[in-house]
C-alpha cells in the first residue's frame, strides 16, 4: 500500500478555522507539488480529503477527482486518519490532503513506532509505502518533499 500524506498549502488566517482559504503563496505551493504529485502518483490512486477549504484547494490543484471526509479534518487523531485510509491492508494507493499535527503525527507512527510530532511544513509531502517480505511487513519511507524542493 501506498500512503502519501499531503498537508494543506500556506493559508490565511482568520475564523471559522474550517473556511479559511489559501494565500497566494499556498496557490503557488499546491500547484507546484501538484505537477510533481501527477508525474510520480501510482494509478488509481484514491484521493481522501479534509472539509477545510484550504485544503480542498490545496487538492483541487491535482485536478483529480477526491473525497471529502470529516475523518481528516483538523485535530481528529491519527488512528482516525490512518483507519479512513485504510492502512495498511487496503492495497491501493492514498492520498490524503489533511493538517497538522495529524499527518506529522500519523507519519511519526508509521516511520519510528510511536506519535511523537513530524512537523511537516505546508503543502509539503510524505510518502510511505507498506512492503511485505519474507521478514514480515516493513513501512519504507519513500519520499519527503516540501514544495520549496521543486
């Protein structure tokens, strides 16, 4: 399975939380790991989304076709995110467009064992991929990329 966690693009500030939308930066940032993304993502690749407008936009520069659901909104926990993703027995590709801290603390659990916080910088990615070998199961670490690498 791959799992690729994509946190949401530079954004304004402001209230609601849930309707802010992304700077110009972020526009900039999600475009750029969009190319990227579209050049290097497996086929069939399921695309799960937070409701947050800024991370709606944040996918919207892919220009796939996505879900949105609340099990990746801010502050859920990251068994809820990794369970809505199905890992690590869904088989298929995911890409889930969601917020700190979960995804850092979601990819901390997959990459070291345990939720320490993974501050991931905005719009970037991480990219872990579940292998089964002859020893048993492994999580790899296939990419980390922020979009100031691109």
């Amino acid at each position: 399975m791959n799992l690729i966690l994509w946190r949401h693009a530079d954004a304004e500030d402001g209230t609601p939380d849930i309707k802010r939308r992304l700077t110009e930066k972020g526009k900039r940032q999600a475009r750029l790991m969009a190319e990227w993304l579209r050049g290097h993502l497996p086929d069939n690749v399921r695309v799960l989304v937070s409701p947050a407008v800024r991370a709606r936009q944040t996918a919207d520069a892919l220009g796939m076709d996505y879900s949105i659901l609340d099990e990746v909104a801010p502050d859920v926990a990251p068994s809820t995110l990794l369970a809505a993703a199905g890992w690590p027995t869904a088989g298929d590709s995911v890409l889930v467009v969601g917020h700190q801290p979960t995804l850092g603390m979601a990819a901390s659990q997959l990459i070291v064992g345990d939720e320490s916080l993974l501050n991931m910088k905005k719009g970037a990615i991480v990219w872990i991929v579940r292998e089964e070998g002859s020893e048993g199961a492994t999580n790899v670490l296939k990419a980390a990329m922020s979009p100031e690498m691109l």
